[in-house]
C-alpha cells in the first residue's frame, strides 16, 4: 500500500481539487454512484465559480443562519486557568445550534441547481439531521434522515425536532448502530435513488467532491475568526483547537490559518473509555490508512481491514474514520491531533457552563478540555482560540445521566 | 482474455464466504459447480457492505463472527481449487485487499488459482495500481458497469476490464426485485458498442424466468442473494439446497442451451 500510496501523491501532488490531499481522500465508491458524484462535482464547480450562487450563500448565512458568530473573550475561564487568554468561537449561536447549518444551507443551494427535489442525510448526534431537515424545510425538499438506533436513544430530543421539521428520521440498527451505520444506509438510499436524490452528507467525509465542498462551505469559520482576533488583539492565536469527528467544524476554522505558520492547530478527537480498540473513536492514534465509505484516510480497524466498532460519550465523534484533508494535515506535520476522554469531555462541559454560562455540546467540550490542559502551560501573552461547534442543550439528558447531580448523595461541583 | 462461458445465460453464482462456516462454503461451491454454475464468486465478508441490501449483510455478520478473512478465503479458493477447475472469482469491498497490499492479493490469488476479481468499491479511475499487479499474474480485472454510467464511463470500463464485464441491472443494493430487465437490457445494448467482452448481468436476478430472461441479451446472469439466502434458511442440508435451486433454474432454459459454446 506505501507504494500506491507514494505513486499517487507524486501523479497528483497536493492540489485539492484532484480530490487527493497528498495521497488521502479520492473516490472509492460503487459504480452507480460514480455519475452522481461527477454530477455534483460539475454544479459544484460552476457554483464556486458563480457570483450569484455565493450572494445568494452569504445572503443566507447572514440572515437565516445569523453570521457572523462572535469571537467571546472567555474572562473567568481564562483567570481560572491562568496562563493563556481563551478565546471561543461561538458556532453554538447559530440557527440550529451547531456549525452543521454553514454546509446544509450550501448543498440545498446546489440541490436546487441541479433540479432534485429529494434529500437524505445520515446524523450521528444529531445535530447535522437537525440542520439538513431545515433547510429542507425553507427549500421544500422532501427530506429522509438516517440514523442509528444507539444515536436515536442517545439524542431523542434532536429526534423530535427533525420529525417536528416534516422531516422522516429511519432507525438504523445495523452494525454499532451509529453514525457510520447511518452513512451505510444513506449510501444505500442514494444507489437506489440516485437519479432523484441528493445526499446530504455531514462533514469532511466520503468521496470527491465532499470534503472539498464541505469544508469550502465551513470556511467562513475561520475566516472569520482570523479577522476578530486581529481586530481584537491586533496578533495571532498561538493555538487554534477544535474537536474532530469527521472533521468538519475543525477544517473550517484551521483552514483560515494554514499559511500562518506561527498558528498551531489541534484537533481533539474522542479517546472515549479506554485505549483499547472499540472504547474510542482516535483514529489517529489507533488508527492506520483505509478506506472507509468513499474515501482513504486513516481508519480503526482490525489486521484484516474489518472496521472497528467506536465509542464515545458524544455521538458526533463516534466514527472510525476522519476526513481525508486531517490525514494530510496530520502526516504533513500542519497541524497536531490529541484526543480528550468522556470524562474530561463531561469535566469539561460543566467547566464551561459554570465559569461563562455556556453550555457547550459535548462534541466541543472535548476541545475545551484540550484547552483546559494547554492554557495554563502557556503565557498571558498568548492567545488560545476554542472552536464552541454547537451548545449543548442536546446532550442535557446524557449529562444528567452521567453527572447524577440529583441521585442521593451525589456531590454538586 | 475473455473467459468463454459455455451454456447460456451461464450461471455465475455468489456466496459469502464463511455463511455459516468455511467448510459449508466449500461443500456449497462444489454442489453449485456439479450442478452446472460456471463461475463461483467468493464473497469476502466486510463489516461495512454499502452496496449489499439485507441478505448479504446477515451474512457478512454470519461470517464475521465466524472470524473469516480473505486469507482464510484465498485458502478456501485453494482448497477448491485442487477439486475442480471451474472459474473462481473473488468478489471483495477494497479495504480487505488494501490492508493485504495489492501485490501480495495477486500473488497469493494466483497461486490459489483464482481466476480473477471484483472490488466492488474500486472503480476504474482509481485502480491502476491494482490493475498493474493483477495483469501481471495474468488474473482477470473484472468491473461494475451501471444503468447510471455515461458511456465516457462505459468506455474506460471496458478499457480496464478483463474475463467479462458485469452489468449492474439496476440502480441499487443487491437483493430480490421483480422488475428489472428493462435497465439491464439497455445497459447491454450501450455496453457492447464499447466491449466485445461477454457480459454478466446481476443485482436481483432471483426467479427461473428472469435467469432466462437475462439469456436473451447476455452471456450470463449473476445470482447472489437468492443463493445467499437459500443457504440461511436451510441449515445442516446448505449444499443440496443450492443445487436444488440451481436445478430450478436451469430447468427454465431451452433445452437447446447447455449445448451452446
């Protein structure tokens, strides 16, 4: 495998639009998928390429999604920490509640360009249901969501509110019954009804053109972000940390501050229970190249490339793969990847919610306990940006469940 | 190298490999080959089977939890391979063959005597490593054509295809469906303007009547999940079962077929 592996990075080099990030990510699919995927490459393409398409996007992100999302200097947790001053990137305040909506209202603007009226999306928390079921709603597209059963208990809040959306959330209990499970059964949907239908899909995962395009549309994350800190601090962050699942809400905020070498970029992913195969979700700590629904990147799996079972208290790192472009960012050196455990993630939620009122979902909360462990290693001077993916009214039943605040004899923090 | 099939529709018959254990697997192949099957696809169990519908899943699960690999199923090949010269495919998703390296893949399949393979998810654009070392051990790279492939799409296909080229009947998973020659018929018809390859058409071929149906426009017809769960709903008597099945088809052809070349 090294050999395909450097044969390819050297025909393509490192141009995203090949569809390689080095020699990450390409098109491993079925061939009755392959027409659709060339079909949304070419609208996408256009679509980049069309003034009217990008108004109509910044138009939406503005004044449906409420863009741009502030840059909160985080004064208490800052102090308790003591060390560096935390900045935290407040995706949470977006319609919907997570970063999620940035993508669905960029791939509903294409699924109207290329005439489907019909919608599917895989969801793992949730979160990224929620947000393709309303802009289906605002677009009028029929919309069906995929979701595992596990996640469906895991987040039955989220579970209603798609279904309140008009939009149809179907049970996946194959496999872990998560989101892996879930994309498996989209991407059946999708070989059934490719002439009629768009996936929707959820994060910087799969294949070409979806981590290219979804990552573009989560790039007014960073691109913001870089421009507030600036204009705030009048420098640089030292540190720019997101949680990675697949690797969206990340990508968009690192992408801003590539070239910025003075920028270290940090991607928590779940490490969940323990270190062993199935108690967590750290692909780039157990994890090798594989390929994966679509795309190779690194992938938990066993020596005979069965893909492993994952765990972690938050369902949107639950996944045994990450996106192609973290690969490359991770072998290229660019950026570095640690993992957070439940229980930090779970410290780390109550941190937030206690020291600033914010309630972040759990997802996010394993970068806040990134930044927890880094801030008070680093000077005043420096400056440390969190990116908050998306608040944590979902995970307020997992919470409960887990913290026992009101079991008898629990201690309250 | 175009393989020749010798009746027509000529049957090539899917199993799991490992559904319920590797010994059944081999006694199932061997029933299907004395039976007439021409060629036998060796289904390498993947935990993740994206473009396999209900059957093949449980299965694949069956399978799984039974610990079978695709060496145990290289060695399964092998073993079969001692007692019959019929044709041996292995039908596997990509990231078994990928974990194995694709030169040891080849070299190990060709010294198993394996005919060739079908890496459900590795379409042609993205196969030129693999292409490599399976031409040089002269194994046949066999590929998915679909309804839904422009002919741009059908012409690289049958660029990069050896042994015959397997027409996708309709768009999605594999699995039972009453209606579905119409597709496949069309698919044909835009396939051989590109190939002179013999074409096999499968996903949902089930019934005696659409086995002979798929005669009139193609060389053969592929059966997968019929066998598949012919073999989950006869425990302890798999073997018998499948060449049951396969009598049944076989019975629904022009009696003027087995003697076609």
């Amino acid at each position: 495998m090294g050999t395909t592996m450097v044969s390819k990075q050297k025909a393509r080099g490192n141009e995203p639009f090949s569809g390689r990030f080095g020699p990450y990510g390409g098109r491993y699919v079925p061939e009755t998928l392959m027409a659709a995927l060339e079909e949304l490459e070419l609208a996408y393409d256009e679509a980049r390429a069309d003034r009217n398409f990008q108004r109509r996007l910044e138009y939406l992100y503005r004044h449906y999604a409420g863009r741009p999302t502030p840059l909160l200097f985080a004064e208490r947790l800052s102090k308790s920490l003591g060390g560096a001053k935390i900045y935290l990137k407040r995706e949470d305040l977006l319609h919907t509640g997570a970063h999620k909506i940035n993508n669905c209202l960029g791939q509903a603007l294409l699924v109207e360009r290329m005439g489907k009226h019909r919608v599917i999306a895989e969801t793992g928390a949730g979160q990224h249901g929620v947000a393709t079921a309303t802009v289906c709603a605002l677009f009028g597209f029929e919309c069906v969501v995929y979701m595992g059963s596990e996640d469906m208990r895991r987040q039955a809040l989220n579970v209603f509110r798609m279904r309140l959306l008009g939009a149809e959330v179907r049970p996946v209990t194959s496999g872990s019954c998560t989101l892996k499970d879930a994309i498996n059964e989209a991407m059946r949907d999708w070989v059934t009804n490719v002439r009629t239908t768009h996936y929707l899909l959820g994060s910087v995962l799969g294949a070409h053109p979806y981590p290219v395009m979804v990552r573009d549309f989560h790039r007014v994350i960073g691109r913001e972000a870089r421009a507030q800190i600036l204009k705030a601090e009048r420098k640089l962050p030292s540190l720019v940390i997101a949680c990675v699942g697949g690797g969206s809400n990340s990508i968009g905020i690192f992408h801003a501050f590539l070239k910025d070498k003075s920028v270290g970029l940090i991607g928590v992913e779940a490490g969940g229970r323990s270190q062993s195969l199935g108690d967590h979700a750290a692909r780039f700590q157990g994890g090798r190249p594989g390929v994966l629904q679509g795309t190779l990147s690194y992938v938990l799996q066993d020596d005979a490339g069965q893909i492993a079972t994952t765990h972690s208290v938050s369902a949107g790192l639950d996944y045994p793969s990450v996106g192609p472009e973290h690969a490359w960012l991770k072998d290229s050196g660019r950026a570095e990847y640690v993992s957070a455990s439940d229980e930090e993630a779970l410290s780390a939620c109550q941190l937030l919610a206690q020291q600033e009122g914010i309630l972040p979902a759990l997802e996010s909360a394993h970068a806040i306990a990134e930044a927890a462990k880094r801030a008070p290693r680093m000077r005043p001077s420096d400056i440390v940006v969190v990116n908050v993916s998306g608040r944590g009214d979902k995970d307020v039943d997992i919470l409960r469940e887990k913290l026992q605040f009101d079991a008898p004899g629990a201690l309250v923090p | 190298m175009a393989i020749a099939f010798q009746t027509r529709p000529a049957l090539v018959a899917y199993v799991t490999c490992g559904d319920p254990d590797l010994t059944t697997t081999r006694n199932v192949i061997l029933a299907a080959f004395d039976a007439g099957a021409e060629i036998i696809e060796l289904g390498v169990p993947f935990s993740d089977p994206v473009a396999d519908g209900r059957v093949i899943q449980r299965a694949s699960d069956r399978a799984l939890g039974r610990g079978t690999t695709l060496k145990k199923v290289l060695e399964l090949a092998a073993d079969i391979r001692r007692r019959s010269q019929a044709g041996l495919i292995i039908f596997s998703y990509l990231n078994p063959i990928l974990q194995m390296g694709f030169r040891r893949f080849a070299q190990a399949a060709a010294q198993a005597g394996v005919d060739g393979a079908l890496v459900t998810d590795l379409p042609v654009e993205e196969a030129d490593d693999y292409l490599h070392e399976m031409r040089m051990r002269r194994l046949s790279t066999i590929f998915l054509a679909a309804p839904t492939s422009t002919d741009q799409r059908l012409e690289k296909i049958a660029q990069s295809a050896n042994g015959f080229v397997y027409a996708v009947s309709r768009t999605g998973v594999t699995g039972a469906q009453e209606r579905l020659l119409d597709d496949a018929r069309q698919l044909v018809i835009r396939l051989r303007r590109f190939s002179r390859l013999p074409i096999a058409v499968g996903f949902g071929i089930s019934t005696p009547a659409q086995f002979v149906g798929v005669g009139e426009f193609a060389e053969a017809a592929v059966v997968g999940s019929a066998i598949v769960e012919t073999i989950e709903q006869n425990p302890g008597r798999e073997p018998e079962a499948v060449r049951e099945f396969i009598n049944r088809l076989f019975l629904a052809r022009p009696p003027s077929s087995a003697k076609m070349v």
